[in-house]
C-alpha cells in the first residue's frame, strides 16, 4: 500500500491574532464558555455552534456567543440535525421521540436566529443540507438493523416550508424501491445541486465502497466506481467525506482500515463526474476540511497535513498545543485561519484558534 509522496514539515512562525473592527452587538443574550458540540464558521468572525442546551452564534472570531436558541428548544447538541446557511439563514430538525422515523419538528430563521418559525416535517434525524435560501435536502434515517439502513430523501424548495419525499428504501413502507440498497450504514448526503447528489456510507464487506449517485433529484441512486489504492481489497472501506468547493472542484476522503489507518484522498475537476485518487494515503488522517479548489487540511492524531494544490503534495505543521485525544472536530474557512473543539476526560468542550494555519493556537475558553 503506498504511502510516501512529497511532504516536508514546516513550522510556520508563530503571529498574533489578527485585529479587526469592533463588532455590533447581536440583540440576544450572551452565553459564556459554551460547551460547543460542532462549529460552522462562515469566514474569520461570524459562525455558528451548537452546544448541549444551546444555538449560539458569534461575529467576533468565537470570541464572544450569543445564545440565540429557539424558544422551547431544551436539548440541542448531538440530539438535533442542522444546517447553517450564513449568518441569517439557519434550519434545526428535531425529531419526535416518539416516532422519529415520520415525524420531527424544524426551526427555521431568516434573520440569524433573532425570530425562528417553527413546523413539523414528515422525518426526524439525519443529514440536511441546503445550497442556498430556498434549495435543500435532508437524508433521512428510518433506523439501522443488522447491517442495514433504511433512509429517506426529501428535497424542499421553498425553505422548508414543504417537503418532498423522492425517495424511500424502507421495504415496509409502500412504494419503497432497491437502486440504493437498504444494506449498509449511511452517513450523509452532499448535493452539488437540486439534481445532482451522492450519498456516501460503510457496507462490511472488505474492498468495498459504499457511495451512490442520483441525477434525477433523489429519485433513483447509482454506484460510483472508484479507483481503489493496491493492495486495500482484504481492508474496511468506509466513506468519510464530499466536500465541494465551488461547482466544478471537490474532495472525497475515504477511510481505509486494515493493518495500518490511512486517509485517501480524491479529486474531481468536472463536477463530481469523474474522482482521481491523489499520490498519500495519509496515515491515520481523520478530520479534512477542504477551503479552495486547491488547498485543504487533514489532522492525523499529531499534526496538520497542509496542500496547496490539490493534495498533489502535503506539508506538515506540528501545532503548539498536544491536542491527542482531546481533539474532537476542526472547522477552517482558509488556511490560515481555523478552529479546533476539543472533548477531554472531565466531558468538558473547549475550543481553540489559529490564525497561522495551525502552528499556533489561542485558547478561546477551556
């Protein structure tokens, strides 16, 4: 299995945060040190997070929160399915409890979280996206047995106001159809458009990669081919990532688990038509987040893989702060800037700064 290519180590020096214009205080309370589950920043000031209890959102790098909740909303966290837009748009599905297979509730602002509509959806948790104001899908989950997992598609283009479901696999639900098969765990769904989507996932079957395709807006799914790295067909292949930076580039990781953890990385130029897979399988790579068309990061477990063109190349950057098994997920918007939530043995979240590109790091709140 290959796993050299060209990567040096660099260590960036260490700079100071970058100074910027006070900004304008968001009408809502404001909510210390919070207990951040995921992060969506937009560029280096405004963002959004999601804590335990809390939606929050910040316009000062993550400085300073707000909490700009929904009323009545008690457990947010990993308890709910999101999708944050920019800094007015915002859409929170929680589901029913009681039957979260059918039924859910959806938060949904337009003016960064100051005023929220609230309605109830025919799904509950899963992976929901949307490409602009008005376009949006959501992979539903109907429940996972044995191996399998039943999904739904939906598509809204209005916002949310109504949902459309294109597509089921659930075998007790009439109408159900098999072009994506109900074994296999899914893991999400990422739309290039209203038409174009691929949904990625793990089937344990050695050599084998769980990714389909739809071009007919979620009615039916294709398998996508990929070119596998030699010597991986004894090894678990499990679907990490799509990400597309603008309509033509994009990124797909895929996790390889045999004697050894590597990270593959592929590209795609064309829109998603065709994935080449790039030179490194980087060892025990995890988080990627991908910022341009041509760079991208990839945190292994010690240290930031960084390429500047298109993972043709990586170098290193060892961070100043041990962040091991703390880490937790990564969020950059370029490569210089970044943030970092971390998860330690007292179940406590803190969340960390870069502007540096990962050699140093600033401590927002532990």
């Amino acid at each position: 299995m290959p796993t050299t290519s060209a990567v040096r180590s660099t260590n960036l020096p260490a700079t100071s945060m970058p100074e910027s214009v006070v900004p304008a205080q968001i009408d809502a309370p404001l909510i210390d040190a919070p207990q951040l589950t995921a992060i969506h920043m937009l560029d280096a000031v405004n963002g959004w997070g999601l804590a335990e209890t809390a939606v929050v959102r910040t316009n000062d790098g993550g400085v300073t929160w707000y909490n700009l909740t929904p009323p009545g909303l008690t457990q947010v966290g990993y308890s709910v399915s999101e999708a944050f837009l920019d800094a007015q748009h915002a859409w929170i599905i929680v589901a029913d409890p009681g039957d979260f297979r059918t039924a859910g509730l959806q938060y949904r602002t337009e003016d960064g979280g100051l005023h929220w509509s609230k309605s109830a959806v025919p799904f509950g948790s899963g992976h929901l996206t949307f490409l602009d104001a008005t376009s949006g899908w959501m992979l539903a989950d109907r429940g996972v047995a044995a191996g399998s997992n039943a999904v739904s598609v939906f598509q809204t283009k209005d916002g949310g106001s109504t949902w459309d479901r294109k597509y089921i696999n659930d075998p007790t639900v009439e109408g159900a159809r098999d072009s994506l098969p109900l074994g296999g765990l899914k893991f999400g769904l990422f739309p290039l458009n209203m038409q174009t989507a691929w949904i990625g996932g793990v089937v344990y079957a050695p050599g084998t990669v769980y990714l389909y395709r739809s071009d007919d807006a979620g009615h039916s799914w294709q398998v996508v081919d990929l070119s596998l790295p030699p010597g991986v067909q004894d090894s678990e292949l499990a679907f990490e990532d799509l990400q597309f930076v603008d309509a033509q580039h994009a990124f797909l990781t895929l996790r390889i688990t045999g004697n050894e953890y590597h990270l593959a990385v592929y590209v795609s130029s064309d829109g998603g038509d065709t994935w080449s897979l790039t030179p490194l399988l980087i060892p025990n790579g995890g988080s990627a987040d991908f910022v341009s068309a041509q760079e991208g990061l990839v945190w292994n477990g010690d240290q930031f893989y960084v390429t500047r063109d298109a993972a043709q190349t990586w170098t290193t950057v060892a961070p100043d702060v041990v962040f091991g098994d703390t880490f937790a997920r990564m969020d950059f918007v370029r490569l210089a800037d970044g943030w970092v939530i971390t998860y330690d043995s007292t179940s406590r979240y803190g969340l960390y700064r870069t502007a540096d590109g990962g050699a140093t790091w600033t401590s927002l709140f532990p």
